[in-house]
C-alpha cells in the first residue's frame, strides 16, 4: 500500500496500538500487509484559550493538515465565531471555531467519532475542567484522541468510562513495552537516500509544518518523499511511520529514531525521507533534537527560526539565539550540513518576511524561505540544490 493510502487509515489504528478496552490495536505495518483503508473518521478539536498560540500546536497542526481526520471544527470560547483559516494564516477555510462542545455538536449535526484534544500545555495534564469535558465527550460515544504526557488509559475512572460507553481512548504518547522498544543498531546506514531532518532554533516554532508542507511539495515534483514523525501532532495528523519522542526512555530515543526511519525505507522504497524536528539542539529544556541528530543521522538539516521571536517560549528570561549560533551547534554535533534556512513569520509583515529572507541568505550563504507565505518551489530547490541527484526524479512539467 502506498503512503498516500496510509494516511486515510482510520484512527483507530495508531502506531503504538494503546486503547482503554485492553483490544490489540493493529500497527501501521499490519495494516499495510493487510491492505486495509477506510473513510476519514469526524472529529472536533479541543483547544480552549489557545487556537492560533503556541500552546494550540496540535489544533493549528490539525486544521493545516490532517490526513487521518475530518476536522468539522475547533472550541475555544474566546475565538468562537471566527474561521480557523483566517486565524491562522487569513485564508478561510471550512473549519469554524465554535463556542463549546454542544456548539461543536450543533454545527456537526451529529455526534462526530473523535473528540481531539488540540493543546500541549507545558504541564502535559489535564484540568479539572478538562477532564470533566472528557468525560462529557466519552458520554456522548465519542472516542477520545490524547496527546499528553497524562496517559488517560492508566485512569480507572477514564477506563471504565471509555468501557461503558464502549469508545477508545488513544494515548498517542503512549510508548511501547520498554521490552519491545529498540535500541540503535547502526542500521541506520541501511538507509541509502537524503535524509533532511526539519529542526529550529526553539520549540512550538514551526518544524512539524515546514516538514509536512516539504513532503508534499516534493511528492508533488515526482520526487518520492516521506515524513517520519517525531511528536504527537504528527502522529494525529497522519503519519505513517514515527513514534512520540519525549515520552521514550533516553536509553531507547536514538534506535527508535533509527528504526523509525529504516522502517519507512524498507516498506516505502523513498527517494528521500524528511525527518520532523522537536525542541532545539541548544534549548536546555528540549533535548530531542540530539537523537534525532545521532539516530537520524541526517545527511541535511533545514533549520526553522523566528525573527520576531525575542525569548525562548516557556522562557521569557531566555534569548533566542540567532541561526547562525544554532547552525555552528548543529553541524559541530552531527555529521551532517544545514543546507537551508525557513522563517515562521509570527509578528511579522511580509515586507519584514521579505527582507529577512535576503538578509539571512546573504549572512549565511544558505537559501531561505518561509514555507506557509512562499511558493512550496522554494523548498523543493533547496533540497535540489543540495541534492542534485533527486533532480532525475521530477515529474515532467511539475
């Protein structure tokens, strides 16, 4: 089965498998054998308070991009009325932003299969009140879609609810048994095509949407590509082949990056595999991008930064540093090359966009773009650039 017709597996079937009702649930790589493929399931997001802000990631992420679900629409009280489209990039789109969760059920007409909760909090827990919305949703039959470090299926109250109302709970964090989970191999050198790993000067900045927008402009040029997921936004948008990797024991993080990205290129055959950064190689709270640069071992890095951006999120007494430090970092840790620069634009006018794209390009010798405000081209010759061998694979008149 190609990748294209992964992505539409029903959301019952994540990577790691974990549900409340005690089922196995199959893997992406049995289903694959299996040739199974089903409708988009409906789903609605909970990101109250925080849609369109750092904190909303999984939300924004969902209404950019979700191949797994139909997103009927978003709650968050304090946007209610809006479009999700505008919020985000002003471009409308069919997802509205709706008051609460009977607002949400009003505009579906129905009870939706999927109640997502859309946020990443910096506690990774539940409220009180969010909870109690859960279990709401759970009364309503609606499966639950988690991706907190709170693992809702190790609750007895969630889990004889979930029971009761005969849904599932997916804790996608969830790893695996510490007994099936893999260390590095060194087969990583298995892997004979470009890997570009997607990384960035801070968290919440970027990366999962740069990388998913640079896998579909370089499958749309002809040139087979594949995102391997490295966080739970990923992994609820769609993605075929990954694992969470802050909720992984350190001892396990680099041979489940490794193992992640054989997988993909045993089964999908890529001309070029595109790996989702996390957090930042020199954030002191964020470590994830040291084994995705030790596991991955990717042969390019696109590094993704915010010009506006003044402290590091989360930190307000903690400067962001500039591409170039993190470009030193980054090539001084790995193996590998930084072969472009993209831009998030947050508080910036396009004319300021535009002028750090020159500014960066001729500071740094690198090309530079941003990925949401500019043609996806872009993308596609900076790995071009860096890869001319891929130029043999585009797609005549792409």
């Amino acid at each position: 089965m190609s990748a294209s017709k992964l992505s539409r597996i029903q959301s019952s079937d994540l990577v790691n498998g974990h549900c409340a009702t005690g089922k196995i649930i199959p893997t992406f790589a049995h289903l694959r054998a299996k040739g199974k493929e089903t409708r988009a399931s409906t789903a609605v997001v909970y990101c109250e308070g925080n849609f369109g802000a750092i904190d909303g990631k999984t939300a924004n992420g969902l209404v950019r991009h979700s191949e797994k679900y139909d997103i009927l629409s978003v709650i968050d009280s304090q946007k209610s009325g809006q479009n999700t489209g505008m919020v985000l990039d002003e471009k409308p789109n069919a997802i509205p932003i709706c008051r609460d969760l009977a607002d949400a059920l009003s505009f579906a007409g129905r009870v939706p299969d999927y109640f997502i909760y859309g946020m990443a909090p910096a506690s990774g827990m539940l409220s009180k009140l969010e909870r109690d919305l859960v279990f709401e949703a759970i009364g309503l039959g609606m499966n639950i879609v988690n991706g907190l470090h709170e693992f809702l299926n190790d609750d007895p109250e969630f889990a004889a609810a979930s029971l009761a109302s005969d849904v599932t709970i997916f804790d996608v964090r969830k790893p695996r048994a510490k007994k099936d989970l893999r260390l590095f191999s060194g087969r990583i050198t298995e892997v004979t095509c470009p890997r570009i790993a997607v990384l960035g000067t801070d968290a919440a900045i970027g990366k999962r949407t740069t990388a998913t927008i640079l896998t579909r402009a370089l499958n749309d040029h002809g040139v087979k590509a594949v995102m391997v997921g490295t966080g739970q936004t990923g992994l609820i948008q769609g993605a075929s082949y990954g694992i969470a990797l802050d909720a992984i024991p350190s001892q396990f993080c680099s041979g489940e990056v490794e193992a992640s990205i054989v997988e993909a290129f045993e089964a999908e055959a890529p001309d070029v595999i595109i790996i989702e950064g996390q957090g930042a190689l020199s954030h002191p709270a964020y470590l994830s991008s040291c084994f995705i640069l030790r596991g991955g071992r990717p042969d390019g890095v696109v590094l993704q930064h915010a010009p506006a951006r003044t402290n590091r999120c989360d930190f307000e007494h903690m400067p962001m540093p500039t591409p170039a430090t993190e470009i030193n970092l980054i090539q001084a840790f790995a193996d590998t090359k930084v072969i472009g620069l993209t831009i998030n634009h947050e508080n910036m006018t396009d004319t300021e966009v535009e002028a750090a794209i020159g500014r960066y390009e001729s500071e740094l010798g690198i090309p530079a773009t941003d990925a949401l405000t500019r043609s996806p081209e872009r993308l596609v010759e900076m790995v071009l650039a860096a890869f001319p061998e891929l130029e043999e694979k585009l797609a005549v008149g792409a």
